[in-house]
C-alpha cells in the first residue's frame, strides 16, 4: 500500500498548535473584521463608500468581503437603499456572548488595575433585596480604617454607593417606585440622629436637598461623599451598566481625605469613571449620543 508523503513545503506550511503560524493569525479576517467593527459603531446602516472609509480600505476591497459577509449573515444589505448593515448571525453571536458575562467577575478582574494607578482601596457594589451591598473588598497598602464588611448594605443619601445607585436607578419606572420610598424612610432616619462628636458634613435634610445631590450625581456621572458616611473619609462611585442600559454594579473607591482629592475631576476619580465605561462597553452598553 502506498505511504503518503508529507513535502517540505506542507511540513513548513502545516499549521502546529502553538507555532508561530497559529499566533501571527491571518491578516485577512482581521482586516475584514474591520467592516464588522465599523457597523458595530456606526449609528446606523452605511453607504459602501463610507463603510469602506470607516474600515480604511478601498470600496473595491471592502465589497469583496461584504459579499463573503452576507453569504455567513454576519451582514444584509438593504436592497432598495443598498446600505449594509450588521446581520442574523452578528445578532446571534452578539447575543451569545452577553448571556456567558459574569459583570462581577469582569469587574474584579479589572480592580487589579485600577488599585495600582489610584492607591487607594476599591469596592464593587450591586443591587441587592435591601439595596446596594459590597460583593467585593480590595483594601490598598496603606487603607483608611473603615469598618465595612462584605454584604452590608449601604445607605441611599450618605454613601458614594447609594448616591450612585440611587441617582441611576431610580430615574423612572419601576426601580423609581421602588427607591423613593427607601429614600424617604432614610431621610426620616437622618432627621432623628442625635448630634455626633465629630460631625458629618455633606448631609441632606430635606426632599429638595436630596433632589439637588442626585442631579449633581448625574450631572457629575458618579457619586461622590465628603465626611458624609465617616467623618475624615471621602469616596467615589461609578456606575457600570448593562447592555439594556440598566445599572449593573457600582464601583467604588474609598479613601482617607488626607490622601484622597475628592474634587469631581481628580485623578482617582477620572481613573474611576475611565474603568466604569470601559466596564460598561465590554457588557454591550453604548449610552445615547
């Protein structure tokens, strides 16, 4: 029986797990994913000459892999205005990988980060049955002293935390019905505090006082306390949100206000905000404008 042999040219060329030829990849389905990327940001349906544009290629070019596109439904093609669109199968895929994202698991891997850059200690918050509650804890080397636990729920009006969840998620519908009320108990609560030794500042005491600080919080895009919750300790939180547009977690930083500039634009927190929406955009969020 005849033994069929392998020529020099097939053994060099031969894709070998774990060879170069796997980790260079090919060119070809990266330059065409260029179309996919440039639809996936776009607005809407494009032109061939501005699809092209958008990707850098030739509209000759960019026709030969919108052809390919179309035949795997990745793309349509409307046939009366003749713009291309994202496809069936770019819906399925997109679809497929939301439903496998864990937010919290993203947002844990990316705390790493974002505690080297700020130094200072970092939380992650979501919506629980009593409201927003720490699910994650990374202290930095040199932390304040703050006695919160993993599970505890924080407070609407005096915590970055609930401030952020509070402002983006009690807009309207059914989570403004269901915050309301947990914010007018709160501000009942705040009004019979008796008179501590050291005092806390940033406080609100009446409806219209809690309205400005949540229309502060939008405006700002996230939430900010100073001597609020702890007297000496100031914090930020920012919101992440799904591809629905819902408020899929907060992200907190927390530090002493010796060591933390807790100004809207500092650097932690821009640092912040920079995690927030990257978060945001690998859940599939892409916020209106």
């Amino acid at each position: 029986m005849p033994v069929a042999k392998t020529t020099a040219t097939e053994a060099t060329t031969a894709p070998i797990e774990g060879s170069e030829h796997l980790r260079a990849g090919i060119q070809s389905v990266e330059v065409g994913f260029e179309l996919l990327n440039a639809l996936s940001n776009a607005p809407g349906a494009l032109m061939l000459r501005d699809l092209a544009a958008a990707a850098g290629m030739s509209a000759a070019k960019a026709h030969r892999y919108l052809v390919s596109f179309q035949r795997m439904g990745l793309v349509v093609q409307d046939p009366v205005s003749t713009r291309y669109d994202l496809g069936p199968a770019a819906l399925r895929l997109g679809l497929a990988s939301l439903s496998r994202i864990d937010a919290v698991k993203l947002a844990r891997e990316r705390v790493v980060g974002l505690l080297q850059e700020t130094g200072h200690t970092l939380a992650i918050a979501v919506w629980g049955n009593q409201g927003p509650t720490m699910v994650h804890w990374t202290e930095a080397p040199q932390s304040v002293p703050v006695t919160l636990r993993l599970g505890d729920v924080m407070p609407l009006l005096t915590s970055a935390t609930g401030r952020c969840f509070a402002a983006f998620m009690g807009g309207e519908g059914r989570d403004a019905e269901r915050i309301a009320p947990m914010i007018r108990d709160e501000l009942a609560r705040l009004k019979k505090l008796p008179p501590t030794g050291a005092p806390l500042t940033d406080v609100p005491q009446t409806p219209q006082a809690v309205q400005a600080m949540l229309d502060q919080t939008r405006s700002h895009g996230l939430g900010r306390v100073v001597h609020s919750l702890l007297p000496g300790v100031g914090g930020f939180c920012a919101p992440v949100f799904d591809a629905q547009g819902r408020l899929a977690l907060g992200l907190v930083l927390l530090g002493s206000v010796a060591t933390l500039d807790t100004t809207w634009s500092s650097p932690p927190a821009l640092a912040l905000q920079r995690c927030a929406r990257q978060l945001s955009a690998d859940l599939g969020h892409h916020p209106p404008g």
